[in-house]
C-alpha cells in the first residue's frame, strides 16, 4: 500500500480559500451568460430586419458578421447577386437537426472558386451588401 502524499501547504491554502469564498467567477459567467443573450437578440434583429428582397442582379454581397453557415464564401469575401429568389425555394433537407432544414434560399450568388465562376443558392437575410 502507498502512503498518501500530503499536499504543499501553499496549494492546500490555495484550495481552502477557493472553496470557502464566494465564487469569484460567478460574475464572469453572468457576464459572458448576458453577452451571450445580446448576441442572440443581435442575430434575431439583424436577420429579421433584412429584406432579401432588397437585393438586385449585379448587387456586390457579404456575410452579415456572425450569420455564416455555410463553408463558402468566407468571411470579408465578395459574391456577386446572380439571381433574387421570389418566392424562395425552401431547402429539401429532411433532417430538423441541420442548419438548412426548411432554409428559404432567396438568393442565387455567384463566386470565383477553385479557378472558374460557379453560383450557388443561399438565404438572402445573411447578407448584406458591399460598401
């Protein structure tokens, strides 16, 4: 059998005043819980408050900050409006449990990738356009 190994004085001490203080971090996790809340009700507004609509043929678009979901284009990268949607196609995808189910694709954009000019469908409320 092994001795049991005491621990340093300094981290016992350490570790009695964690647990008999207030938790120090319970501010810290009110904050970021608050920062959080505002972070979905910014989405909410910024996605609701746009019309896809507002888009023409030609219009230069990015990502709205924080409303990306798919791999292409990236963030800062321009997509030329191909095609505006109305009424929008409603993605097929028959799973709830993905971020395109039911997704109305209002907007048919194109992109320079892998070297050629190819257009791809998405949802016109993530946009905004190019200054």
């Amino acid at each position: 059998m092994s001795t049991p190994r005491k621990l340093d004085p300094a981290l016992q001490s350490m570790l009695h005043g964690l647990a008999s203080t207030e938790q120090p971090d319970v501010d810290v996790r009110r904050e970021a819980r608050e920062q959080k809340i505002e972070a979905l009700r910014d989405g909410y507004r910024r996605i609701h408050g746009t019309d896809p609509c507002r888009f023409r043929p030609g219009d230069l678009v990015r990502w709205q900050p924080g409303l990306k979901y798919v791999k292409w284009p990236q963030y800062g990268e321009t997509a030329v409006v191909v095609e505006c949607l109305d009424p929008p196609v409603m993605d097929d995808v028959s799973s709830s449990f993905t971020p395109y189910f039911r997704a109305p694709q209002t907007l048919v954009l194109g992109l320079q990738h892998d070297n050629g000019f190819h257009c791809w469908h998405f949802d016109g409320r993530r946009f905004e356009l190019v200054p």
